[in-house]
C-alpha cells in the first residue's frame, strides 16, 4: 500500500469512526431510555474488511450470533448487518424485558418470540441511531427496510449474505463499538455495505476524495 492510499484511507476511517461516535452516542441515549439504565460506551473503532473476512471479525464461523440485516434505499442504497454475540444479544434482551438472562449454552435455547421482537426493536433503535448520524454529518438520507433477524452460526448468516448481497461491493464499513452498564459490556459490530455509486456519493458528502 502506497503512503498517499495508506493517508486517505487514514482520512476516510477518521471521519468513518466519527460518524459511529455519534451514531453510539445517540444509541447509548435511547438504549437507557428503554432499558432504564445509564449506558456507557467506547468510542467505536473503525475499519475496512473485505466482505469475505467479516467471519474474522467474532470468534469464527461456528460462533453463535443474533443478525440483524436491514437493506437501505434513497440517496444511499446498499445494507446494514449487525451482528451480536448470543450471550450480548440476551443480555440486552433480558435488561430490557426486565427478566432473568437465560442461559445461551443450553443445546435446546431459543429466543421466544417477545424475545425475538424484542431484539428486532433494540436492533431498530441502535441501526436508526447509525443512519441518523450519517444523516447528519452528509446530508444524504436513506430509508431502512423492517430488519431481518436470523439466530444462526456466523457462517451460515454471511453465506446467505454474501449470495444475496455479495455483488454489491467487496468491502464493507465495520464499526465496533462497546455499550456498558453496571452489569457489564455489550459489543455490537456494525457493517455497512453500499454499493458502488453510494460509495462514492458518501464520499464526496463528507468532502473526502473518491
């Protein structure tokens, strides 16, 4: 990688991270909002991944993990992925629901369906907070689908992806951000694949070269 790629790619992830900061902010805010709790976070840390190394991104393609996909159109077209660990995603779920943390281990655990709309709500506010800041910061807009929730091994969750999506680009936006509370940290990972024109139109929003 040459030093001039290496600085604008520095200068894409700087303004990239900020826009999660904000993004995190506003969800921290609405997360204590529905979980009656102060919530903390990180400042998020921001990457570059190609598609095909998400499954690097958490603990391998046999980890289980909440997914949440949401295809965007408008200004900005392409999709959002978040990914939560299981033990991450019942424990916000729990919080919120304000019951005991079951056991994500059990051979035979599965989220009811409360459970379910639950975390497709929590994955609601902290996706709204995301485009909200992009909103924000580039003046594009872009209308989310109802999000899809799949409770599966990593792996099996990118291979549906990436058949469905893959041809959209080969690198995606990742975002990394922890939540905290009294009870512990919650990582969520953000990812966000444009396609190719709204790649370049974000870009040229945020003032930064194509």
């Amino acid at each position: 990688m040459s030093d001039e790629h290496e600085s604008i790619l520095t200068k894409h992830l700087d303004v990239f991270k900020e826009i999660g900061n904000i993004g995190a902010g506003h969800a921290a805010s609405a997360l204590a909002g529905l979980l009656n709790r102060k919530i903390t976070m990180s400042v998020p840390e921001a990457s570059v991944v190609p598609f095909s190394e998400i499954v690097n991104v958490l603990d391998g393609p046999e980890t289980l993990v909440a997914g949440v996909l949401i295809d965007l159109s408008g200004e900005l077209n392409g999709y959002i992925l978040l990914l939560l660990g299981m033990e991450d995603a019942m424990s916000m779920v729990a919080q919120a629901l304000q019951e005991p943390r079951r056991d994500t281990s059990e051979p035979t655990f599965e989220l009811s369906h409360m459970e379910q709309d639950t975390l497709l709500e929590i994955a609601n506010i902290l996706v709204g907070s995301f485009l909200s800041a992009i909103s924000s910061l580039s003046g594009l807009g872009a209308t989310p689908t109802v999000p899809q929730l799949a409770i599966d091994m990593l792996g099996a969750i990118l291979n549906i992806a990436m058949i469905e999506y893959g041809q959209i680009g080969d690198s995606v936006l990742f975002l990394n951000t922890k939540f905290s509370d009294m009870d512990g940290d919650i990582n969520g990972h953000f990812f966000l694949i444009p396609d190719y024109n709204s790649y370049k139109i974000l870009l040229e929003s945020l003032g930064l070269e194509g």
